[in-house]
C-alpha cells in the first residue's frame, strides 16, 4: 500500500511497548513497575479466564507481536496490496480461542485496510485482545471506535470472517451465505523428518510441539518418519519440554489419554509426558503425538498433497519445498494466512466491490 493507513504508525507504537513489556516481563528484578503490574494483572486476569493461557503462553504470543509490529514486517506485507479504494466495510469476526491473540492478525487485516471491526471473541478469550485493543486507543485516539466487541448477536455487519471447527464452519456457510465471507475449519500442523535432522532443529521441531500446549492450528500434531527411524534423539529433544506435565490440565489429558491407549492394547511410545502412537489421523489430542511412516520421498509427497486441505503447515526443513523451517512453525510470516487464504486480498476486493454496486444503484434512480 503506497499510501499507509494512520493506523500503521500506532501498530509501531504499539509493537515498541510490546518489546519493552515482555522484556521486563520476563526478567526477574526489583520491585515491579506500574506498567508492569498492569500488564502483570492482565496475564493473571488470562489466565483466570482460561487455565491453557499461561504466563509463559500469553509472553510468547506478545513477543511475537512485538517482532512483528516493525517496519521491516509490516512492510513488505502491505506493500505488496494496493492502496484501499473501496468503501469503508464493518468486518464481523469470530475468533477461536484456542491459543493467546489468535484473532490478532484478523484485527490488524481489517484496521490497515481502512475498514472497522465487530469482534466476538471465543467466551475463554475474553481478556487479552480487548485491552491490546485498548492500548492502541491510547496511543491513537482516532482509533477508538474502529474495534468494538460485543457477546451477544451480531448486529449490522458487511463481512464476515469465522474461525471455528468442521462442525461450526457448515453452520457459519449457512448463516453467512449472503455475506462476503471466510470460514475457516480444522488445520494442523505437521513434520517430516529423515532421521538426518540435528539436535538444534530437533529442538526446534520441540518448540513446535509444544508451545501452547499443542492447541495451535500451526502446532505440529502429526509426523511423517521413514520406516524404522530412531525416536530416541527425538525424545531427547523434547525432554526440555518435560515440564508441561506440571499443568495440571495437561497433565490430566496425558493420563487420560494414556490409560485408553492401555486399555485398548494400542500401542504407543511414552516418555514420561508425550505419548507416540501411529495413527493415520493429523489431530492428535492433548499429552499425544501422532506419527505415520513412509517408505519414499515421492509416495510421502503424493500423501502430503492429498491431505492439503487439513494441514495449516508442514514443517520439514530444506527437505520440501515450502517446508518451514524447524522451529518456525509459530512464528508465521504476517502473509502466511490461515488456511492459505489471502485476507487483505479478500477485504481489499469486498470493499471495492461493495462500493462498485452501490455506485450502480445509484445510478439507477
């Protein structure tokens, strides 16, 4: 976009204090500051809200928008759109709440592409976004209004993007099916591995696994291992990782899951708080990791491309092409979309069109 929205410099604002939060944040000194403990109220008030949102969880999600919100981020994202020329759009959004600030990017999508947002978070993510919001108004009174929440039905609205389940998203295509829509379903993220990989992007591939406790769309539930591959430097990998057992949701998922798999005589890897099964299935449930062999790299490609429509992300290294890098799979690019779906593309052409039809209705009377 030649022509920056206003709101582009706030978000450097914004990731500046986001830098300098999470920084403090996550040293241990003297006596707290005030910012500090508002932000230190708002963590707990999270996590109050939704056990899956630790400290440690919500920092990692702040971090990353703080990396995010810079100069040579969020340029070459919007400088590849052209300038919005549409009119002004109020884009209804139904977030997920399964990790901190999952709609956050949706939010941003709508703000730098000149539009406003009528957001309806999930009801266990009611906390984190909206005083994100809150601080954006602070630093850009012009803002204030752009974002508005709300937990009941949706009022007047002229898009919509939901984020839901399989089962949520043939609800959402039918009741936004006169909208301008985006629904997105069930992804996940997976691994190829070829028994050549190092201890540092085996580590990395850990991180994969296990930030967020495993609920990310982008986190590795699945891996793709050639027939007779070694997991024990895997399992030595993940053994810094060993500490999600102390959640104790966690670590109820991991027993319970563990006890079915005993009880049904499948059988499975376990290393004290990770469960290995094969499984053909890419969604694998909390405390399990599912895992699949391959005989070629060729047969493994075919499986890959007909299991497009369920992966967010395939982690494998230089190995295959669009393969990210080990580690990286929750550091998106700001134009990695979900699901693979352009967003301000999809905002950016609705607002046009928008304002295309209701210049030939005009011109009909």
């Amino acid at each position: 976009m030649q022509q920056k929205d206003p709101s582009y410099h706030t978000l450097l604002q914004l990731g500046q204090m986001l830098r300098e939060v999470t920084d403090s944040l996550s040293k241990e000194a003297g006596a707290p500051q005030p910012l500090q403990l508002e932000w230190e109220a708002v963590l707990q008030s999270a996590y109050q809200q939704n056990a899956w949102f630790t400290r440690d969880a919500c920092l990692h999600a702040l971090s990353y928008w703080g990396e995010m919100l810079q100069p040579e981020f969020l340029d070459p994202w919007m400088d590849h759109y052209p300038s919005p020329s549409g009119r002004e759009l109020t884009v209804a959004l139904i977030l997920a709440g399964n990790i901190p600030l999952v709609g956050f990017h949706d939010v941003l999508s709508v703000l730098l592409t000149g539009n406003k947002a009528l957001v309806k978070c999930a009801s266990n993510d009611q906390v984190l976004l909206p005083f994100l919001v809150r601080k954006l108004e602070s630093l850009n009174p012009g803002l204030s209004g752009r974002v508005s929440f709300t937990d009941k039905k949706l009022g007047a609205f002229d898009a919509v993007i939901a984020t839901g389940s399989n089962n949520t998203s043939r609800y959402f295509e039918y009741y936004f099916s006169k909208k301008p829509h985006i629904i997105r379903k069930n992804r996940h993220g997976a691994a190829v591995l070829t028994g050549k990989e190092s201890a540092d992007e085996l580590r990395g591939l850990a991180a994969d696994v296990f930030l967020y406790f495993g609920m990310g769309c982008r986190s590795v539930s699945k891996l793709f291992v050639p027939e007779g591959y070694d997991f024990d430097p895997l399992f030595k990998a993940f053994y810094g990782f060993k500490s999600v057992t102390d959640h104790h949701k966690y670590a109820n998922n991991y027993d319970y899951n563990k006890a079915v798999y005993l009880m049904s005589g499948s059988p499975m890897l376990d290393n004290g708080f990770l469960l290995l099964k094969e499984d053909p299935s890419f969604g694998s449930p909390i405390g399990t990791l599912f895992y699949e062999t391959f005989t070629s790299g060729e047969s493994l490609k075919r499986r890959l491309k007909d299991a497009e429509a369920a992966l967010q992300c395939v982690v494998a290294g230089v190995w295959l092409e669009g393969g990210l890098p080990f580690g990286s799979a929750q550091h998106p690019a700001l134009w990695q979309y979900a699901d693979g779906v352009d967003t301000v593309d999809f905002l950016l052409k609705t607002s046009t069109d928008q304002a295309a039809a209701e210049g030939r209705t005009a011109g009909n009377f």
